[in-house]
C-alpha cells in the first residue's frame, strides 16, 4: 500500500512538472507573445493566439483538478483536459498552416516556423492525456467503490 501511495505522489509531481512546462509556458505563453504582437499578424491569428492560451489554461485547470479526490473534480478534469487538447491542436493547425502559406522560417536557422511551433506545442499532449486518464481511471474507481458498496450485504440482518 505504502508503494502506491509513493507512486501516486511520484506520478502526481511529474504531472505537475509536465503541466508547468508545456501547457503554462509553451502554450500559453506562445498564444499570448502572438496576442501581444497582433499587429504583426492579423486579426485571425490574433483570435488564434487568444484561443491558444484559452486551450493552456483548460488544460493547467484539468491536470490541477486531478489533485482533489471529488467525482466532480475528475469529470470537469477530463472535460477540461480534452477540451483543452483538442483547441490547442486546432490552434496549431491553423498556426501551423498559415507559417507555411507565408513562409515563416526561423532568420538564424532556416528553420519552418511551422515546425517550432510543432516542437513546442505537441508535447502538451502528454500532461493533458495523462491528467484525462487520471481522472478517468479515478471515476471508474468510484463508480465501482459506490456498486460495491450498493450490493454489500447489511452488517444486521432486519429478518427478526
């Protein structure tokens, strides 16, 4: 038991070091360094930016409800950790798609600037998959924890 408990913690310190690395500062600090500098790139991009450090606060909310040991707090986590996945990605395409219509390379390197992006934001993958799992593994454990608790016999039989 003492084991689990040690894994848990570990698990939990890794998630919050993934999830203050990619999603905090790959994620939302890249939507808001594109929402500062709009005038260099359009309104569109502008609202993409916005929508991008929308998606890393939803997915720091989600790894941060995996914390409490609430089913509410493990549904909104999986809610936000997905919903947060699936507009960063969005977001990234669309960043993506327009780097390379434009031809946005890195001056020192000649690097895409499509692919700076992809190196910076797909990792964030990783600390929302693992917050979703997290709390999915942690619903099905109530919900099993509550039908075992519906089918337990009575400690005093009411038959006399």
């Amino acid at each position: 038991m003492k084991k689990m408990m040690k894994m848990r913690r570990l698990f939990t310190v890794i998630l919050m070091l993934l999830t203050a690395v990619y999603p905090v500062t790959m994620v939302m600090l890249s939507g808001a360094g594109i929402v500062y500098n709009r005038e260099s790139y359009g309104s569109s991009l502008c609202i993409a930016g916005a929508l991008l450090t929308v998606s890393g606060a939803a997915m720091t909310a989600g790894a941060l409800l995996t914390l409490s040991r609430r089913r509410a707090a493990a549904a909104m986590s999986v809610i936000l950790s997905a919903a947060g996945l699936v507009l960063c990605l969005c977001m990234l395409r669309m960043l993506t798609d327009h780097a390379d219509r434009a031809g946005w390379s890195d001056a020192l390197t000649m690097t895409p600037v499509s692919e700076i992006y992809r190196r910076r934001i797909l990792p964030a993958a990783v600390p929302a998959l693992l917050s979703a799992g997290d709390s999915v593994m942690k619903l099905v454990k109530h919900g099993r924890a509550q039908k075992d608790a519906e089918d337990a016999p009575g400690i005093l039989d009411d038959k006399d």
